[in-house]
C-alpha cells in the first residue's frame, strides 16, 4: 500500500512540477490536455491529481473555467525531469 501512495505521491508532484515550468514557459497555465501530455497521464488522472493538490491548498481552481489553476504556494522545488 505505500508502494501504491508512494507512487501516487510522485506523479502529483511531477504535475505541480509541470503546472510550474509551463507557467513560466508560456506566461499561462496549462489545460489539463497539455498537463496530461507532459507528465505521460490520462485526462482523467490529471483531475485527480488536480483534486489532491487542491485538497493540500497547493493550488485552486475555478470550476468550469479554462486555465484557472493557481499557484497558492510561492516555491516549488524543481525536477530536471521536465
């Protein structure tokens, strides 16, 4: 089971990690299509990666709006993966 939460854990933070540099690339946030392509995950796996992240105040969103994702934190450690 921690396995499983490990793993999950992972690809959250390599979404945060993504939302970020495309950010920072791009001057606007990602859609969710483009988070998707970018970290290798279904649309639907973004949404819940999106939810947890919501859920740790990391992040809001505004419901039915395109590219609301906002950053509610002023830092994120950086992954060379990306």
């Amino acid at each position: 089971m921690s396995d499983k939460r490990d793993a999950v854990q992972s690809i959250t933070e390599s979404v945060l990690i993504f939302i970020q540099q495309y950010h920072q690339e791009h001057g606007v946030m990602p859609s969710q299509r483009e988070i998707a392509e970018g970290c290798y995950i279904s649309q639907p796996a973004v949404g819940r990666h999106l939810d947890l992240l919501e859920e740790r105040r990391i992040i809001s969103r505004e419901l039915g709006k395109a590219r609301s994702i906002r950053l509610l934190i002023s830092e994120i450690v950086s992954d060379d993966n990306h």
